[in-house]
C-alpha cells in the first residue's frame, strides 16, 4: 500500500510525506512533549506551536473552556520565539525522519518575511505553514486571512523570503474562503492547510462576564467538523495545489470523509488532547480501510465524493 504523499509539488526542495497523518500546529507542542508516548516518527509530519520573532507569554487567563462537542481557547500564541526554536527544537529533529513544519505568526507583513527569512536552510525544518487567521491576537494575525489581498500579500512576502515550501492556513472567519484560497494560490502557495479555529465565546454566568481572559476565543473539536469539512470541499474545488484538511478529526472515518473531500493530507488537533495517540490510532484505521476496500494508494480516495 502507499500512503506516501507529495505536499509540494511546485516546489524544488517538495515535501514528501510517507503518509497523510500530521499535528495540528499548537495540539502537540515541539512534537518532542509526545515523543515519549509512543513513535511520533511513523507519523507523516509533525507541524509545531505557532512562532513569533519574539517569545510570547500569551492571554491572561482563563484560556480554555469547555463546550458542547469542542473546546474555546485564548492561548494567545505562547511561544519560545523563532530564536529559541533554532537553537533549542532544530537540531532535535534534525535527527527524526518525521518532517517537522514550523508554523510562523506575525503582526505585520514584515513580521512574516522575517520569521521566513530566519528559518530559511535551517536543517530540522522541512517547511513553513503560515498562520494568516489567528482570531486570539487583538492586533495584526486575525486581519491578513480575512481578505484576499492581504492574504496574498503575506503569501508572496513569505515565498520570498524562503526557499522552504509553504502551506498557508485559513482561517474560517471569512466572507468567502474560496477568493481567500484563490488568492494565496496564485500569490505561489505551495499548499493550503484549512481550518483554522473558528471565533467564538462563552460567559460565566456566576460571574456575569465572559469565561475567557480575553473575551473571545477560537472553537475547535468536533463541532466545527462539518464547516471545515464543507471548507476544504469548496478550496480543494476552487485551486490545483495540494489541501490539508483540519478541523474536528477524531477518528479514521473523519479523516477518511477530508480525503473524500478533496484534502490530500489532514492534521489532528484537540483530539490530542483526548487522547494523545489519536494521530497513530487514525493513521492504523486508514491503513485497516484501504487494506479491507482493496485499496493500493490513498491517491485513490483523494476527491472521489467530489462527483
Ligand atoms: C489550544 C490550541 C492552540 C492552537 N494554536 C495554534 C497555533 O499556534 N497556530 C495555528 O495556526 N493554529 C493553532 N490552533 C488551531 C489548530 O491547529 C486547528 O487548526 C484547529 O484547532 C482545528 O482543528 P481541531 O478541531 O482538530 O483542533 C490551535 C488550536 C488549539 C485548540
């Protein structure tokens, strides 16, 4: 069976997955938290916490609250900072055969070329994903993903800056993801990954006000299956680079229905925090699928519901 797929085909340096399983950025730390679980290496990538050029102590808090089928969080993108992550979380993966993508987050275009420019040729990383859509950060992140110039804008900075192959991360809070997903394309994207979590909030009624530290959060989990699903459907219709699907994949038939979809690779976020080895558990059902459907590559499941 092959499993194995090429994220980057635009691309000289490409970005070649032995399968389609990866982590969602700021579900599963620098990869190193979960490595003594078990082989983190057997899955397909691992795409790390949300960088910025300056390390971050993120929202007050409360940061995570609970809801119906998901959780709301406010992390704020606690992070070590581009620097620290050179220096401290490279030269690790460096020695993994996981490829390791790091997802970068700026409040201004020149933020991102910097965090590009930076990260460029370091050996450990395997390729960018730009975080355009982060609806925790009050100034810069939320606004570039919304439009289609401005996402277009950060894309083109980035793929300057680097010759390490890009995916760009919507977000969901738009008015239209399809002109958003067109625009990062032809802007020279080398993948789209999609969705980022989607604006939400919830009050403390004991306390009449809002649950969060920062008011808003962003929703993840199950709930949001069914929008990201019908997201990734509507940008894998719209574009002919490769989509990676995210957003509430629990089991191996959710992932199963983003391959269907469109998506040529899907990543796994609040499931990890049910249960770490969710990532494996999906990889080993897609695998038992193929093998009871006769199945011989995941090519073959890639848009088939599309008609
Ligand atoms: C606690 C938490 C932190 C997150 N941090 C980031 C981040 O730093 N950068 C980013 O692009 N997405 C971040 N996300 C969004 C996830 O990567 C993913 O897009 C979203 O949660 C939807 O997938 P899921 O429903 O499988 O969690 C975060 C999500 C959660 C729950």
């Amino acid at each position: 069976m092959n499993l194995s797929v090429q994220l980057a085909p635009k691309n000289k340096q490409g970005l070649l997955l032995a399968n389609p399983v990866m982590t969602a950025s700021g579900t599963f730390g620098y990869g190193t938290e979960y490595s003594h679980l078990f082989d983190i290496q057997n899955l397909g990538a691992i795409t790390c916490k949300g960088t910025t050029l300056k390390a971050r102590e993120g929202n007050p808090q409360p940061r995570l609250a609970e809801t119906p089928c998901g959780v709301l969080n406010s992390i704020g993108l606690q992070n070590i900072g581009v620097k620290a992550l050179i220096k401290e979380k490279a030269p690790v993966w460096a020695g993994w055969r996981v490829p390791v993508i790091v997802n970068i987050v700026g409040e201004t275009v020149d933020d991102y070329a910097q965090l590009a420019g930076e990260l460029d040729g370091v050996a450990g990383i395997s390729g960018l994903e730009v975080n355009i859509g982060c609806p925790n950060i009050k100034a810069g992140g939320a606004e570039f993903g919304t439009k289609p110039e401005t996402a277009a804008e950060v894309t083109a900075t980035v793929k300057a800056a680097t010759s390490l192959p890009v995916l760009v991360k919507l977000t969901p809070n738009t008015a239209d993801i399809a002109e958003v997903a067109k625009a990062v394309a032809e802007a020279g994207a080398d993948a789209i990954s999609l969705i980022n979590t989607v604006k939400g909030m919830a009050v403390d009624v004991a306390a009449r006000r809002p649950l969060l530290g920062s008011v808003s959060g962003g929703l993840s989990g199950p709930a949001i299956k069914p929008i990201a699903l019908y997201m990734v459907y509507t940008v894998a219709g719209a574009v002919d680079i490769p989509v990676v699907g995210c957003g509430g994949i629990t089991t191996s038939s959710d992932a199963l229905e983003f391959f269907m979809a469109g998506a040529s690779a899907i990543q796994v976020g609040t499931a990890n925090f049910i249960n770490p080895r969710a990532p494996l558990d999906i990889l080993e059902g897609i695998e038992q699928f193929m093998k009871r459907e006769g199945i011989k590559d995941i090519s073959e499941l890639i848009g088939v519901a599309r008609g």
